[in-house]
C-alpha cells in the first residue's frame, strides 16, 4: 500500500462529498498574493450565495495548502 499525498487525501475527501452532495466541488488554485489556495465548498457561489466552505487551506505549494486544509478539517471533526 502507497502512502497518499496531501493532495489525494484532499481529493479523496471531496470524492466522499459527492457521494451525498452532488453539487458541492473542488478548487485548487495559485494566485500572486494568496500563493496556492484548496477548496472544497457545498456549491458554486453563482448558484447558492449561501454556500458553506466544508474544507480549505492555503500554502506555498499545493501539498502545503492541503496540509493546511487537513488539518483545519480534521480539528472541525474534533470540536
């Protein structure tokens, strides 16, 4: 068995969101002032402007960013 990246970890979570929420979605994005940013959020905000952000992390590096989002997830599951 092969240790998952951060970034699988995060995918696989969205892939556990789908099976419930069919609309809720994935974002991994790189700007000049936020550096690499990770989503997951409920819905598009063009479609529900009360969406809720369910997992996100920001990160020098994509692998950063979704150790981030990891463990900001992981202490919501823990509150």
């Amino acid at each position: 068995m092969t240790n998952q990246s951060n970034l699988e970890k995060v995918m696989a979570i969205h892939a556990e969101m789908l099976q419930t929420n069919h609309y809720c979605y994935f974002e991994l994005a790189y700007t000049r002032y936020t550096d690499w940013m990770v989503w997951i959020c409920s819905n598009a905000r063009e479609q529900d402007p009360n969406r809720k952000i369910l997992l996100q992390g920001q990160g020098c590096t994509p692998e950063e960013a979704c150790v981030d989002a990891l463990n900001k997830y992981e202490g919501q599951a823990n509150d």
